[in-house]
C-alpha cells in the first residue's frame, strides 16, 4: 500500500470539500419544485429590441428626385414602436413577389428618435438592373398596404470607442441615405460627433433630402453638408469627384474618420483616395450592405465566364434542388429567381447569414466583399450573396433561419 501523506491544511481542505457537498444536497432537497418562468423580463427586452421581424402599414410615400426615388413612411402596424435602431442600420424587406420570398436589405433613412413616434422610413431607389425588388416596391406599394421587415441590422454606426470625434461622411447618390440617419441623430441628440457630408451627385436635380439637410443645419452647427457636382458647376457646390484633396480640404487638421455610402465603382475610386490620404482601417468604412452585382468589375474575374449559365445543386436539409444560374448574378439571386428561400441578411457578403459549403465546382468571390472567416476559407465555406458560379456548383446550404 502506497504511504500518502498529508498535510494538516491538505486535511481542513478535504474536510471542507466534505461538508460542502452536504451543505449543497441540502439546499437541492430543501429547493420547492416549482415550474421555470416562461417569459424572463430580460428575454422580453431582448425580444422587443432585436424582433425577427416588424409588420408595418405604408403611411406616407414622398417622391424625391427625378422621381426614380421614393421614401415610404411606415407605421407599425400593431401600433407599438419599431425596434430601436442606430442610425445607419438597415431592415431586410422580405416580399412575395410572383410566388417567390425575395428579400433586400434598406437602410432606414431616418433618425433613431423617429421610432418613439411608432414610425420609421426607408427611402427605395428604383434600380432597373435589380428588377426583383426595387422596381416592384415602386410600382406597388401604396399607402394603407402592409409591409413586413427584419429588425435593425448591421454595423454601420457611429462608433465612438472606434471613430474619431469628426467624421467626413463621403456620399453618392442614394447612399446618402444612412448618412441622413446620422444626421438626424446628431441633430436630435442621440449621437455626438461632428460630421461634414461630401456628397457627390451628377447635377443639382440629382440631390436628394436638400431641403431636410437644410433643416438639420439650422438647428445644429455639428452637421455641414457640401454639395460635389461631377457633370455642372453650380454656386455653393463643389465641381467633380471627391478626391484625397477635397476629403482634406473639408476635414481640416487632426483625426478623422471617413464613413463611405454609394456604389461599388465609388468604392474603388474612394480606396485610392484613402491611400493617399494614409488612413488607417479603423478609421476608413464603408457601407456594404447591397446586392452585389456586375462580378466582371472586380479584379480578377475570369472573363470567360461571362454570360454563361451553369447548373447549380443546392441542397438544403433532406431536399435538393438543381436550378440555372447565371454567371452575371450572385448565386442568392439565382436561388430566389427559382423561387429558393435561403437565409440572408446584409447581401454584402459580410454577416455570414447565407454562409454555405461548397461541394464541387468553383466560383468567383470578389476580395472586397470576401467577408469569410480565415478558418471558412479553408474548410471550403462560401457566401452565395458574395459569390458568382464559374462551373457547374454544387453546395450544401442551411434552411432560412
Ligand atoms: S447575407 Fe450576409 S453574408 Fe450573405
């Protein structure tokens, strides 16, 4: 027999550990046997401040621009308040359109404080290229109708533990949207930074919310808003791109962020800019929360895949489903073209919502919008908002969550 020896405070300890045990089959026996709480107030909150989804009824719809843009006021439907939201968020429009769930993310286009008053606004640009969603929204949605949406969704806010206390906001076209967010919420006191908007549109009938930036500006002096006209010269305006010299022009000595809304062409043009101006990651964001379109203007796409339409095996669960997808269209496009409800999100390819296993075949993932965790790279995950066929596919897709 092994000679264990002891110490005395090894003897205290064991002794301890002893009664501890007892004390604790007390307290269980001693415990009355009642039911759980079915509804903690905390999973209520929880649940109130990020809903799966929001139902709403069409209040108002205001045409801006040449008439190609519209911004629909939405009441909730149930007479609550929306979800609280941090300007710059968006919602997924979820629609049935010809017997097929297409769903979009938009960004809510006005500031957080709106939702007190049971109301938010999503502002829809009409996009011929995405013929699902924006062109039906226009020529459907009409006031009394009712319109469901996904919570306030992604990370496009300001971040003060992040972002620099002066922002430039570099905007183009309908991206103004989320920065009109910020604005408003700086103005009604929900955000403190100060925030000057380069905000680039072809010609003086192009600007959107001109006259609500004007209101803004009367009644906080944080928010400036600079006209940059690329196609006239217009008094009061800035003529041509915005370039690193007009972004340091307005932004003056000392830190600042850059947040960027608009097109993916913009983004290219504004990353070369970025450079030349040296700003660090952190400081340099961009909002990409679109459908991803058009994957011949990425670098690297292998040409010869264009105009092509490949088959494409999805299976989902126990089902499988073959469908054509087109070479020129995201994969989620094509699911939703054959009336294939996947999950999705932000479209950007950044929250992994649809995230995807590739089995066989291959595809094209722009790098910009390649928003896939080191290790899903290796282990053969694909984004399918974010991803374009090259081959004949086959992937292993979760159902809609
Ligand atoms: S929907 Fe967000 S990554 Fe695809």
């Amino acid at each position: 027999m092994a000679n264990v020896k002891m110490s005395f405070i090894g003897l205290l300890d064991m002794l301890r550990f002893k009664n501890m045990k007892v004390q604790r089959d007390k307290i269980i026996d001693s415990t009355p046997v009642t039911a759980l709480v079915e509804n903690y107030a905390s999973n209520l909150n929880a649940a109130a401040r990020h809903p799966l989804s929001q139902t709403f009824t069409i209040e108002d719809i205001k045409v801006r621009g040449k008439g190609d843009v519209k911004t629909y006021t939405l009441r909730r439907t149930d007479g609550g308040n929306p979800a609280f939201f941090r300007a710059g968020q968006f919602v997924v429009i979820r629609q049935m359109i010809d017997g097929k769930l297409i769903a979009r993310p938009v960004t809510l286009s006005c500031g957080p404080a709106m939702t007190l008053e049971g109301k938010v606004q999503l502002t829809v640009k009409r996009v011929e290229e995405d013929a699902f969603l924006s062109a039906y929204i226009h020529d459907n949605w009409k006031v009394g109708d009712t319109v469901e949406t996904s919570g306030p969704q992604g990370t496009f806010f300001y971040e003060p533990l992040r972002d620099a206390k002066k922002v430039v906001a570099i905007a183009g076209g309908s991206g103004i949207t989320p920065v009109y967010a910020m604005a408003n919420a700086i103005a009604d006191g929900d955000e403190d930074f100060e925030m000057t908007v380069l905000y680039g549109s072809r010609t003086k009938k192009d600007i959107l919310f001109q006259e609500e930036f004007d209101a803004i500006m009367a009644r906080t002096d944080k928010v400036k808003l600079v006209n940059v006209l690329s196609e006239e010269e217009a008094e009061g305006c800035e003529h041509g791109f915005i370039t690193a010299d007009l972004i340091k022009k307005y932004a003056g000595d000392g830190i600042y962020s850059v947040f960027a809304a608009g097109s993916q062409g913009m983004y290219k043009f504004l990353d070369g800019e970025a450079e030349k101006l040296g700003l660090i990651k952190k400081y340099y964001r961009k909002e990409l929360y679109d459908n991803i379109g058009k994957p011949w203007n990425y670098p690297g796409y292998p040409m010869e895949a264009k105009d092509k339409v490949f088959n494409l095996k999805i299976k989902m669960c126990d089902k499988v489903f073959e469908i054509p997808c087109s070479a020129n269209e995201n994969i989620l496009v094509a699911l939703e073209r054959a009336g294939v409800a996947g999950p999705n999100r932000c479209r950007g390819g950044i929250c992994g919502w649809c995230r995807s296993r590739l089995l066989s075949g291959d595809v094209f993932i722009p790098e910009d919008t390649d928003g896939r965790r080191a290790q899903d790279k290796l282990d053969g995950y694909i984004h399918p908002c974010a991803s374009f066929a090259v081959s004949d596919l086959s992937i292993e897709m979760p159902l809609k969550r």
